[in-house]
C-alpha cells in the first residue's frame, strides 16, 4: 500500500493518499471532489542508517 502526493489542480491543495491494488475509484480533491489531480514527487526521511540521530533504532 503505498503513500502518494497529489496536487489538485482546480484549487492547489496537496494531499496524500494510500493506494490499494483493489482501487477502482479515481483520485480526487479532498477539499473540492475535483479529479484534475497530478502525482507529485515527494521526499521522505529515514535516519534508520544513521546511528547518532538518537531514533532508537540499531
């Protein structure tokens, strides 16, 4: 199940949204129910690897 970001492109609001294999429905704009929606790119961080980031896993 991943996570993706999406921007609307009828109001700008970004959001986020878990995709499920079974999905049939389109994505849509939870703030105005718009399916003009773009995947944007999206960054995430992770200090599992670094071990003097004090996250308490080794």
């Amino acid at each position: 199940m991943p996570l993706f970001e999406y921007k609307c492109e009828k109001c700008g609001k970004v959001f986020e949204k878990l995709i499920f294999s079974t999905d049939k429905e389109p994505i849509r704009c939870p703030v105005c129910n718009s399916e003009s929606v773009s995947k944007i790119l999206s960054s995430f961080s992770s200090n599992l690897s670094c071990p003097s980031s004090g996250s308490g896993f080794k």
